[in-house]
C-alpha cells in the first residue's frame, strides 16, 4: 500500500508540470521517493529510516522521478 501511496504523489506532483529552471536533469518538479517497512524483530526508528533512506538513493540513481522499494 505504501508504494501505492507513493507512487501516486510522484505522479500528482509530475502532473502539476511546475517549471524547474536551475535543474541540470529535468525542466519540471520531480520527486523520487524511497519506500522501507520493517518487520516486528526489526522495529527500531534508525532501522526503518536507513532502509528508507537507501531505497531513495536507489531511486535517484536509477535514473530518478521514480519510486524504490527497500531489501
């Protein structure tokens, strides 16, 4: 569901076509947003953000305006 979610933010804010001028890599607003769940043995605040925070790299490498999932 949490993709779900963030997939349909990326493409609401992709739709609102806003002009990004100074951008190297696209001439409108993008999002890329990481995706992370931890399960109950790993439930720590620290473990959810760096898994979240890795899935985000994923995405802006990967080519961005795009959605990652974490491991």
């Amino acid at each position: 569901a949490a993709q779900a979610v963030a997939e349909g933010i990326r493409s609401r804010v992709k739709a609102l076509a806003i002009p990004h001028i100074k951008s190297v890599v696209s001439d409108s607003v993008t999002l890329s947003l990481g995706v992370a769940a931890v399960s109950q043995s790993q439930n720590s605040p620290k473990m959810l953000i760096e898994a979240a925070d890795k899935a985000l790299y994923r995405a802006k490498s990967g080519g961005r305006d795009r959605v990652a999932i974490s491991d």
